[in-house]
C-alpha cells in the first residue's frame, strides 16, 4: 500500500482522535487500545520513511 504524506497525515490523525476516544471509553478494552497504538507507529514509521526517502 502506497500513500501519499498528505493521506498518511489524515489517516494519522483518525487513528490519534480513534485511540484518544477509546482512553475516554471506560468499557474498551485494552486490547483494543493496543491495536490501535500499533496501526498507528505502523503508520507513523511509513511517514517517516517517506519524508526521509523524498
């Protein structure tokens, strides 16, 4: 899967306000949580290796 930086950036945010709601969510699971947190350095690290490649 390709992206472009601007898509990385909005699918960054999604991810960020989707794990700040589950914090807020007393009946979400970690696990759910953890799921999320790991989506989110997977796209982080893909973002980074495009600004350091361009």
């Amino acid at each position: 899967m390709t992206c472009n930086v601007h898509e990385l950036k909005i699918k960054i945010k999604q991810k960020n306000l989707l794990l700040s709601s589950i914090g807020r969510d007393e009946n979400a699971g970690e696990g759910e949580a953890l799921k999320i947190q790991c989506e989110l350095d997977r796209l982080l690290y893909q973002y980074y290796k495009l600004i350091v490649n361009n």
